[in-house]
C-alpha cells in the first residue's frame, strides 16, 4: 500500500521540522537518501527517460562541479533514486526512512 500525497506532504513537513525530536540521530547518508526520495516523490526522474507527471522534465539542471561539493551530492542522490519505478515508490520509500529516523510520529500521521 502507498501513502497518499497528503499524508507524505504532512510527514515531509514533519521531517523538514527542526523542532521535531529524532528517535535517533540521522547519518548524512540517510539525510541524502531523503533528499532524493522527496525530489523524486514531488517533482519525478531527474534524469530521461520522465514519466508523465514529472514536473518541469525540460529544465532539470546538470550535475554541479566537483567543487560545489553539497550540491553534487544532492544532484546525486536525486539521480540515484531515479531507479524507482514510480513517484509513488519513492513517497512508500521517504515515509518509511521517516518512521524509522522519527519513529511515533510518523506512525501516528499514518493513523
């Protein structure tokens, strides 16, 4: 069962949320992956061939330089996640790394 778009939006504000307390402290690994998986639930593929749905597929920007070191690694973990096969994969994935990093949260929007 995937989550629907309302639940994944109020989970990703909660994750966005500084003030919410973790159920244990992220690494920058798992950061990244949630980096990726909300850009790939919200706007699509950032790499061809899009799905449709896929928002703004004609601008997608190209992979930073090897000097803009935090960008790079956002752009890559976007791309990683172009492997799903759907944006509602990657909502199912984002949730699910959410109830683990939060924990009681998570579970409690999904009620």
């Amino acid at each position: 069962m995937t989550v629907s778009l309302e639940v994944f939006e109020k989970v990703a504000a909660l994750v966005a949320d500084k003030n919410t307390p973790a159920a244990r402290p992220s690494t920058r690994a798992e950061k990244l992956r949630l980096y990726g998986l909300y850009k790939r639930g919200t706007l699509g593929r950032l790499n061809p061939p899009f799905q449709e749905g896929d928002v703004d597929s004609d601008s997608r920007p190209a992979r930073p330089g090897v000097f803009n070191l935090d960008a790079r690694m956002k752009w890559d973990a976007w791309a990683e996640e172009d492997k799903m096969g759907s944006r509602e994969e990657a909502r199912q994935a984002y949730v699910d790394l959410a109830r683990v990093l939060l924990g009681k949260q998570v579970d409690d929007l999904l009620v």
